[in-house]
C-alpha cells in the first residue's frame, strides 16, 4: 500500500476490493422467497402468525384483573409503563389453555389503536417456510370462529395454519369485551 494515499483513497481502495471478492459469492434468492412467522400453540392445533404482525413475545406476565369484562380478558399488565390488556386467545375461542403455565407466552400485537397480548399454550419461536408452499385451508377443514383469521397453511412436519393477530384486532367481537 502506498503511504501517500489519504484515509479516504484508502477506504475507496477497500471498498473496490470488497465488491471484486463479493462478486464470487452465490446470491440468496431463497431469502427473498420464504415466509417467516412466529410458531405456536393453541389446544392440539398448530399456527404461524406473520412476523409482522407480532411485535414482542412474552413469558406469561403478572397480571391485574379487571371487573365487568368477559371471561377470556386475563387483565392488564405493566409493559415498560404502557398498559398491556392480556386476552386468554383460547378462552376467546371457547376452548381452554393448557394446565402447564410454564410453557405459556404472550404474543403482543401492536396495530392501529390497538395494543394487545394474546396468551397463547406454546411459543415455538421464528418459522420459515418456502412462500410458494402456503396454501389455502378447504372451508370444510376451517371450524369454528377461528377461521375467520386463518389465512392459509404451510405443512412441514404438521399443519401450520396461517393466524392473522391484525385480523383478530379489526374483528367486532374482539374489540368487545365489556359484560
């Protein structure tokens, strides 16, 4: 290297080199192919719900529980000194959580007016699955009022069904939960 050069000619030096030695290395195509999602569980059932609908996951917090709101709506909690409504998303099905509290997570949904945690039976952490592999679930397999936010499914393994949390926030009788 020459001693004459400035830090900046320097750094311009590297730089060419750098983009020559990165000409060589393969491309990622199959990253901007996948579908990434946060994996958990609801009863015996599996779902994905978008990395982008899901802002944080939590262990399950203390919480305060509220008077006069339905059976489903667990209470609030002290989120970093925002309020935290924590809904049981398994009572607001009609089904029960799991008995094993340990394994049990907040998924925290942050959209619009709304900031939500949804108690979930398990968390099964970041899900990748190639985009093209998502497929629609047949009406006949989609029961109960969860299937208003079902999106799809991916199958790896099991079925993992596509959970919207943005379409549950828009939905009327979530948004309800007064007695």
């Amino acid at each position: 290297m020459n001693e004459s050069l400035t830090a900046f000619e320097l750094l311009l030096q590297i730089d060419q080199r750098c983009r020559l030695l990165a000409a060589d290395l393969p491309s990622q195509p199959t990253r901007r192919d996948s579908w990434s999602g946060i994996g958990f569980r609801l009863g015996e059932l599996w779902y994905v719900a978008p990395m982008s609908e899901v802002s944080e996951v939590l262990h399950e917090p203390r919480l305060t529980q509220l008077p006069g709101v339905k059976s489903w709506v667990r209470g609030v909690a002290n989120l970093r000194g925002r309020l935290l409504p924590v809904m049981d998303l398994s009572g607001f099905f009609g089904h029960e959580l799991s008995a094993v509290r340990r394994q049990r997570r907040v998924l925290v949904v942050d959209h619009d007016e709304v900031f939500a945690g949804l108690l979930v039976d398990e968390v099964f952490g970041l899900q990748h699955f190639a985009r093209d592999s998502l497929e629609p679930v047949p009406a006949e397999e989609l029961k109960g009022p969860v299937a208003a936010f079902v999106k799809g499914r991916f199958q790896r393994g099991q079925c993992w069904q596509v959970f919207s949390p943005f379409a549950l926030t828009r939905s009327q009788g979530f948004m309800s939960v007064a007695v």
